[in-house]
C-alpha cells in the first residue's frame, strides 16, 4: 500500500479564539474541542494504517517559536515526525506547502502528500481516512485533490467549491468546475440547495511531483525563493530552520490563490463527515454539544435560564456564572475574559488590536510560559519579588545560567531535581530547598521520570526575563 | 452642641453583589464606589463637626466574623469607635438598634442615635450633614426621625413614606402619613408625579429613650432578649459579644416592620443628595459614572461598542472585554465571572445558591482571607503543596502554632518578620528564609511599622486550615 506524508500546517497565530488562543500559544495547540489538542488530533487522526490508507510520519511546518510545543505534544501521543520544517516567518499556506513538496521530492517525487491544516475538528477518524482512500487513485493519477464539506447551512463565511456534476457520498474523484468566493446569504442559500456545492475545508491530497508542477505554471516565482530557503536551511537539534534571507522575499499568500484557482487537473472529493475550521467562538459554539436548550458549557460553568450560548471556563478554579444570557459567548480566564454576543465572534480580532495598543501582556501573551524544558507561570508579584511555578519534565534541563540582579530561592514540590550551583551538583528531594545568590551560576535538571515542580521565590531590584546570562543550553537557545 | 452617636449597621452578608461581595467579606467592606469601603465612607461621613452636627465616636454592629475587619478598617481612616457590638448570629436590624440604644441609653437614656446602614452610598457628605441638622430639632422635641430620599424614577425595588405634606428641599421635618410597600410600575410612577412620596433610606435619627419607648410600645417581646444579651455581653479585646442564648430567641425583624410601621410620633426629613443602597449591580451602575453610551467600567476592562453596560474588572492583572453588549453586566474576578443583563441582575442570588449546593469556595469565601493579624491568599495548590502569599500587618502576630501534617518554607519578600521556632526568636529580613518543620512550635510577628510579605511553600499530605493546634493567640481565638 501506497503511504501518504501528512504535511501538518501549524503556523498560524489567529486571534479569533482569544483569550484561549494567543500569539504566544495558538489554537492548534490548545485543548479548545476533544481530548488533547487541535494539533494532536490532527496528528493521530493521520497517523498509522487502516481504513485503506497508510499514513508515513508526519512532516510539520511550524514557526521557531513553537517548535518545542509541537515536537512534545507529538511526544505525548508518541509520534515521531518525520520532519520539522521551521517557516522564519508566516508566510502563509502556499511557501509552507512548496517547501513541504520541494522536502519530501528530493526524496521521492512522487511521495503522495495530505495538506492538513493543524487546527480544524474532524472528530470522525475513519470516516476521513476512508475520504482519504476515495481520493487516492485520482491523486496516483496525477490530479490535485480538494476535499470538499458537504455543507449544512447557508455559511457566508467559506469559500465554496462547485463541482461539475453532483457526487454521491461513496463517489470517487468529481472534477472541479470553479472556485466561488466567500457568497452573500442569498447565494450561500443558493448553493446549499443545488448540491453541487461544498465548503473548501484547505484539506488536499497530492503527489509532490504534481503540486511541484502546478506551481512552475501558477507561481513560478516563488520556487526559487522557496528552493533557496531549503537549500540554506540549517538543521537543529531535529529541526529544520528555513533560511531566512530567501524566506523575506516570498509574498504572503495562500496555497488557493496562488496554485489552486489557476490549476486545471483539481479534482474534488467530498467528505460527508462532522468538520469544522473553528474560526470563531460561534464556530466553536457550533462544533460542541448543547443541551435542550442550546447551551454549550465546559470547566465550572453555569447558566441559568440562558439559551444558545457557549459559557466556558478555562480554569478549574474559575467559576463562570451566566444569568439570562441569549445567544451569548462567554470566555472566562484568570488573566482575561471575553463576553460578546455570538453573532459578532469575529470581531474578537479587534479586542486584540485594542489590547496590544495598550500593551496588555494578555493580547499575546498566557500566564503560563512554555520552554523546550517545560514551563513556568508566575503566581505573585510585588516591587521586589516574584513567585514562580516552575514545571521541568522528565528529563528537561534548564540552561546553565547565572542572573545579575536577583537572588533566587527554590522548593521542590514535586518529582526530585537535580541542582548545579557553583561547583557543586546535588539532588533535591520534594520539601527540599536551596538559595541561589544573586551572581551565582546554576542549573536546573529533571533527571527522572516524573515531572519536576518547583516553586521559585526570586528578590532583586530587577526581576525581568532578560536578566539572564546562559553559560549552555542543551536546546541551542 | 448636641453630639450624635452613629451606629453603623454593618452585620449584612448579602450576596446580590456577587462576586464582588460575598458571606465571608461583605460588600460594606469592599471598595466598590468611591474612596475606600463603603463602611469607611460611611464612617467618615458621620465623624466629626461641621455643617450644624457633631459626632460623637460610632457604634458599630456588626458580626464577630467581621470584628477585625471592622475594627482594622476605622483604624485604616484614624477612627477610633465608640462600641463594637457582635451578635452572635444576624437578626436584621431591629434587634441590633435595639442593642445599641440600650448600650447607650444606660449612659444616657437621652443619647441622639443616629442608625446608618453601612453599606449606601451617599457621595455629598456635606449635604447628608445639613439634613442632618434639619433632622435635629424634632428628633429633640422626641419624635422619630426617617430620612426619606427624593425619587428622581418609578423605582419598584424600594419603600416610600408618604409625607402628610409636601416639602420643601430646605424644610424641617415634616410627619409621616404612610408606609408604602414596594409597589408596582404604575403606582410608583403616580408617587414619583404626586411630589408627596419619598423613598425609604434606612437612615434614622431619634433619641435612645424615644426609641426605647416606641420599642416597649410597637415590639415589647424583643426588650427581654435583647437586654439579657447585653448584661450577659462578653468583653473581648475591645468588642462586646452579646450573649448568643438570649439573642437565639429573637426572631429575624426589621426596624420598619417592629417599629416603624406602628409608631406614631414619626416624622420625615427629605434628602436631595444622590443617594443609593446598591442592592444589585443595576443600582452600581446606575450610581456610577457613565461614557457617553452609557457604559460604567473599573479596571482593566473595555467596552467595544457596548451601550449602558456595566464592566468591571476586579483584578489589575484581569483584562475584561466586552463587545456589542446592550444593557449587560459582566464583573470579572480571578476565581469568579459573572455575566447577567442588567434587568436580571437581582438573580444573582440564586446564582449563590446554585454555586452553593455545588460546594465551590466561591459561592462565600475569597481567595484572600482576612484574619485579624493581616490575610492570606493561595498562590497555587498541588496534591501534596500549597503556596501562600502572607501579609501580616504591623503589629500582627500570628498565633504560636503547630502542625501535624505539613511543613513550611517561609521566603520573607518585604519587610521585616520576628519568627519563633522552638525555643528561639529572630528577625528575618527581605530575602531571607527559614524552614518549619512539621510538628515545630513556631509564630511569625511583625514588630516593624512596615507590612511583613512572606512567601509561604507547604508540602505534607494533609494542607487544611484545620491542621493547626494553638498555643498562644493575642486574639484569644
């Protein structure tokens, strides 16, 4: 059996989920819907053999900032990818695939290729994967393949796919007669009555020899840049850097615009399915389940006598209560909380921009940090000191670092730790403690099998991120 | 000039303003409008000399869950208080003046009282002061004095009195035609149109033997308790804690309804002053002030494009946003989110009750708890850890304690803490620690005139409040 590369695109930053989903830590990485992460399921929904596809390991393309997140949460489900490819910047989905295609076609020209955007719901595994089979003998025949959503309701939000005659939902490969722009609610209705419409869901399928050649006739331009940014690429510790100096040169632009509305050998299958892109709160409302009266609820949340409303609660000791609520969000954090009527989700983007121009931390940023090592949030802060929880996972190590203007006293609470100060190394067992002189070199190891967690009292006259020198780093940083 | 004595009513734990007020630290003595608590400004308010009215120190009442709280909140504003009387259990208002105007009249039966629920907000200390001199002559001359607010809308939450005639702002007391219970919208427009009905404040002026009188006549059963409850009080550290077996014997009355509505030598001062009893978050919004659409926000919270909404965030480091709300109220703390339009806002009490049969914390507790020597917050809590950030006041001191199931590590961050452990005493200062361990005899004190702040790390298998055995305690706990 043929095997098929998931190319998982998870380089996107949207806002259109905050407060859950920020710059610093985005959707596809947040347990938003289902069990583990948008980017997990994706993972694990292309993952293995059965249903008449065979999947190889995933290639992932992703920004530097988030290459640790995505390889652990890979860990965590136990998938090893196959690569790593790290975009400088987002460029949007067109650069991310050629250079997936140009990676996997020095290898194997014709390595058949599943575009997979990392951060939509596809709850129902086997019924894609048996799309997916539907698909392969045209894509082995040399067609570019779109799956197309079989589409619900008058959605004025997607972009449509029109097929040349309607297809059944067992049907193979159906050619496609044209794209069509995001419609007004009378065309969605349209559309959605004539059956020869689906959503484009940004799913496809394809020999890397096929896409390779519809870009030299689409978007010629953007092979050398693309080429050259992988022939620069410097790997790191198991990840690819793209060169950044090509990279600056590439439009932003997506893999529709610039391959898929000029090609002519697309063809569409379509998936019958349970999809959703999540792109908004009302989405996510949409994609949950609801009780009699329409609610969807999650963490300790309530509503009385609402209807139609998302009520969640992202932390357990966060109590979300709502009281006659009408086709309402609510998102409760302990640093951010967001209320708006569902029909105006999308302007979610704007509250963002509102907040960065007030330089609100909470605009990008989540109190919990994540490094390649774990993670740490901050618990209490005054003037002169901060209190940390700091997380190490098992065999996580922090850099070798000394700190100018601050003294630091660590208690494990959890799992043992091994500490370097000076010259010294030692174990700290749970109700263990050290000081940590301002000035003095120190190291911070997880040497077990269980988490580490450590609380961390730091006093000093500057307590900023940036006070740091690093002696070594096991994760280059 | 005749002094007054005000007796700031402060036993009330309700819940309409949740989450910002709840049973375990009420909404007397939260900042919610203004400067400091509203028990402080009302405090204030009643103190001193000026604009026709001396004040002699208050007499408070209140419970003995909020006698440090009280206590500590006068000293925050330079008053020291006549009395504080504690019941043992809250019985609404008319036993707690009947209390008071026993304790006074035993020094002076003609003893000008002056009753004041510490939880309204009346902005204009001047002009409440001049109403009060207006107050004064009839109140000498015995009659009963009401203080009745110019309505300015047909509020249907409130009681009117009905004057017997119309008053003039400026005008003297003028004698009570009625009680009108709250009524409905019609009826309260056609009082707001008559200019003869005013609402009903709360706020009382009379003398001790007047009241005493009209108690003996209109609620005879309530002396005996109430009188036993008093010989039987308990002095402790300054307060008088009225004897609970008497006091279990009375039932739950208000003023109005033991005595005023059947006295007859009552009379009404007219207050044009703003005036509100906050009773929900319809009423702090409305008392607040408003953007030009009508919205009132506090904290770090915005409004995009909302309309006569009320957001508040309690928190610096909570950023609250709201968008396209119409006439919602959205009050945002770290552990509790409350969402609810502004018409609804009086359920919010069953809102506490559902959070209540779940058992969340929140339904009465804070996160930070006050005790008399300062409070304490959770930072983070594991299965076998708890971080504490501890303020202990100037001259707190923490009982001398043990534990039979935790440890600590104490990381003292600002100040200067005096710690006893065993059988020896020493000064940590900032960035210094210590470790107690578990079963150690040990006290921390602050002897300094600066707050002490302490990073508290427990580990054990057992980290209730309840694990403490008590030695020594300067609050007689």
């Amino acid at each position: 059996m043929q095997t098929i590369t998931p190319i998982l695109l998870c380089g996107g930053s949207g806002t259109r989920l905050w407060p859950l989903s920020r710059q610093g830590y985005p959707k596809q990485f947040v347990p938003l819907a289902g069990t583990g992460s948008l980017f997990q399921q994706s993972a694990e929904r292309l993952s293995g053999r059965g249903r008449g596809v065979c999947f190889a390991p995933p290639v992932v393309v992703t920004g530097a900032d988030f290459r640790f997140v995505a390889t652990e949460q890979l860990a965590e489900i136990g998938i090893e990818p196959g690569a790593v490819l790290l975009e400088p910047e987002g460029r949007n989905t067109a650069p991310a695939v050629l250079a997936a295609a140009l990676h996997l076609a020095a290898r194997d020209p014709e390595a058949l290729m599943l575009i997979a955007p990392a951060d939509h719901l596809l709850p129902d595994r086997n019924a894609f994967r048996a799309t997916v089979a539907r698909a392969l003998p045209a894509a082995l025949a040399g067609q570019i393949l779109l799956f197309g959503i079989k589409p619900d309701r008058p959605e004025t939000g997607y972009g449509y796919l029109e097929l040349s005659s309607p297809t059944s939902p067992a049907g193979s490969a159906t050619p496609l007669s044209r794209f069509v722009e995001k419609p007004d609610v009378a065309e969605a209705a349209r559309m959605l009555a004539s059956g020869r419409f689906l959503w484009n869901s940004g799913l496809f399928l394809f020999r890397a020899c096929d896409i390779l050649a519809a870009f030299l006739t689409c978007a010629p331009e953007l092979l050398a840049p693309v080429r050259a940014a992988l022939a620069g690429a410097r790997a790191d510790l198991g990840f690819l850097r793209l060169d950044p100096e090509p990279w600056a040169c590439l439009p932003d632009i997506s893999i529709d615009y610039a391959v898929m509305e000029k090609a002519d050998n697309l063809a569409v299958v379509r998936y019958c399915g349970k999809w959703s892109d999540l792109g908004g709160w009302d989405a996510v409302w949409r994609a949950a389940l609801h009780d009699p009266e329409g609610n969807a609820t999650s963490g300790p949340a309530i509503g009385i006598d609402c209807t139609g409303s998302l009520l969640r609660s992202e932390s357990e000791g966060l109590e979300l209560v709502g009281i006659g609520l009408r086709d309402m969000i609510a998102i409760a954090m302990p640093d951010a909380v967001l209320v708006a009527p569902k029909d105006r989700a999308q302007e979610v983007k704007q509250a963002v921009l509102n907040l960065r121009q007030r330089q609100a931390p909470q605009a990008d940023r989540f109190a919990k940090e994540h490094r390649p090592w774990g993670s740490f949030e901050c618990l209490s802060r005054g003037e002169r000191f901060q209190v940390k929880r700091i997380h190490v996972r098992p065999g996580g190590a922090l850099s070798l670092q000394s700190h100018a203007h601050r003294a630091e006293h660590w208690v494990v609470v959890e799992g043992r730790a091994q500490v370097t100060l000076g010259g010294d190394t030692r174990i700290l067992e749970p109700n263990e403690s050290i000081y940590v002189p301002q000035g003095a070199r120190h190291r911070l190891e997880n040497p077990g099998a269980d988490p580490v967690i450590l609380i961390e009292v730091q006093t000093g006259d500057y307590l900023g991120e940036d006070d740091i020198i690093r002696y070594d780093d096991v994760y280059a940083r």
